[in-house]
C-alpha cells in the first residue's frame, strides 16, 4: 500500500484515478481548489462517490499557493506524486492566460520543488496531445520535435514536461510524462464536445460544429487511460529517468462520425451551425502508442461505440434523474 497524492483529484481524470487507487487500498491525497471553470457542483458530486473512505485525505488548495501546499508535503509522508491538476481548455486561455500560468506553470513548478524538498522519486505529469500542435503526419510519436505550440495551454504542457526533465536531470527524480489523446467518458467535462453536444441535442439547440465538420480526434476512454497510469506507477526501472509516453487509442475519429454516433444513442438529429477553425484549435491528434505497449504493457481497450454509449447513459441517469 502506497501514499499518492493526486492533484486534480476532483476533476474528470483525477476522480476516475483516485477512484481507482482506493480500491486498490491504496492511501489518496488529493489536492484541487474546486474552481468555477466549469460547474463546481460536478466536481462535488464526483468527491461524494469516494469521500466516506478512511484512506482518504481532501485538501481544497490552490496549487499555485506554495506554502499551502508545503503543508499538504509536511503533514503526509507521500511516496508517489500523479499530478494531473491544471487549468483545462484551449479557447480559454485565449480568454483568461493568467490562469495557466498561476496553475500549469507555476503550480507544477512548486509540486516538483516539493517533491525535490521531501525526496519523492516518483513523479507523474499529465500531460496533453496538445503539445503536437498540428504536426503534418499519421500517427504523433514521443520523439516529435515540438516547438510551435498553436494555444497557451499547449505551451504551458510543454513547459511542464521541460521542468520535469529539469528536476530529473538535475535531482535524480523518476518521471513519466504521460500525454493524454482527448480523454473521454462518464463524469466528464462540460467544456468539451461530446458534454456539449449532448446537452445542446437533447435541448433541441443548435450544435457548434468548428472547422465544418473536418476535425479528427483521437478520442480514449477514461477507463483506458486510469489503466494507463496504473501501469506506469507501478513501474519498476532499473534507475530514475524522465520518460514521455502517449497514451491514446490510436484510432482517430472523424468528427460527423462522432456526431452521428450521439445521435444514435440518443435517438435525435443533430441540428448543426457550421463553423470555420477556432484560433488554438488542431486538425487531426491521432496517437503513435508504441512506446506505451513496449514499456508499459498497454493497449487501449474501449471501442469509440462502447464508450460513448457507457457516456450516454451516465449522463441521462445524472442529469435527467429527476
């Protein structure tokens, strides 16, 4: 049994995670400042699911405020740190940069100085698919050159990861970058499409449909991707390393395929106001994950159709119970 601190623990992928470890009895420290990004009321109603658990510590904190989170490092004796808090969205870093800045730059900044200060090997950074931009081939590979980033939010994952190696190179700390391909499924958040969409659809409203319909995602199952980092926290090497892996299904989706298969399961047509390409926004992710099957033993697990129905009937059961 370990103790994981798990920044962003209230959110989408965190939740699933610390979900997860707690049945595998570990011990969970979990840090989110429960802002308004999207509906705080969400992120409540995902801690109710794991909250009554005695291995189960809530800090409601800031991580871009260093000294509350000393505290969080002083008053457990953590063993692994999975750092996955960050201010999400593309678009919204064109409204609001600071807040990039103050949590994915700044906050992992402080979470990697703590860990350096406490003498915790083992670091986990969520990373994005973002990062690649709109790189011009198949399949996008760890060993990509990336240096043009097309949104702050992308800019500030990259940076993350170079901070990383930094503390890996400089202090010995073990770290993998795990670079998430459009994390989908039950619990998800409101900002992203498929929320979106679902909502507008089943309201009888118009759905936004940006670059006319032409995007390609690599969309991934939480489920797949909370194995995923399973697997790389178990981990063992031979000696510390700063490793990148992406972890996604490898299967790209047309974006009108991924409309229609909303409509299936939701038994309604889709009225569309096509758009052209938003500022920040890529054309195509679409995951190379050799790397994850060769060091990890992982594979994605969960088909685009089975997922997203699994999405469709939690959302109807959670927002349509009453």
């Amino acid at each position: 049994m370990s103790k994981i601190l798990v920044t962003g623990g209230a959110g989408f992928i965190g939740f699933h995670l610390a979900k997860k470890l707690l049945e595998q009895n570990h011990q969970v420290i979990i840090v989110d400042n429960f802002n308004d990004y999207y509906d705080p009321s969400l992120k409540e109603s995902r801690i109710k699911q794991i909250e009554n658990n005695e291995r189960l510590k809530i800090y409601r904190l800031d991580i871009g405020d260093f000294k509350k989170l000393q505290v969080v490092f002083n008053e457990n004796k953590i063993d692994l740190v999975c750092h996955l808090a960050a201010q999400a969205g593309v678009r919204y870093s064109f409204v609001n940069p600071q807040a990039y800045l103050n949590s994915n730059v700044s906050g992992t900044f402080n979470l990697l100085e703590l860990a350096k200060e406490k003498r915790i090997k083992n670091f986990i950074f969520g990373s994005s698919s973002s990062v690649y931009g709109n790189l011009d081939k198949e399949a996008f590979a760890e060993d990509d050159v990336l240096n043009q980033p097309v949104s702050l939010y992308a800019a500030t994952k990259l940076n993350g990861e170079a901070m990383a190696y930094y503390y890996h190179h400089a202090f010995g700390l073990n770290v993998i970058c795990l670079r998430f391909f459009t994390v989908y499924g039950p619990w998800g958040r409101p900002d992203m499409a498929l929320f979106k969409f679902t909502r507008a659809i089943l309201a009888g409203e118009k759905i936004d449909v940006y670059n006319h319909g032409r995007h390609q995602r690599d969309f991934t199952y939480v489920d797949d991707i909370i194995d995923g980092i399973i697997k790389a926290m178990e981990l063992k090497l031979a000696k510390p390393s700063c490793t990148i892996i992406n972890l996604g299904n490898s299967r790209p989706v047309e974006l009108e395929y991924f409309i229609a298969l909303i409509e299936k399961n939701l038994n309604k047509k889709a009225a569309k106001n096509y758009l052209p390409l938003q500022p920040g926004d890529v054309l195509k992710t679409s995951a190379d994950i050799g790397r994850a099957k060769k060091i990890l033993n992982w594979q994605p697990a969960t088909a685009i159709e089975t997922g997203l129905k699994k999405f469709i009937d939690w959302y109807l059961a959670y927002y349509q119970k009453g």
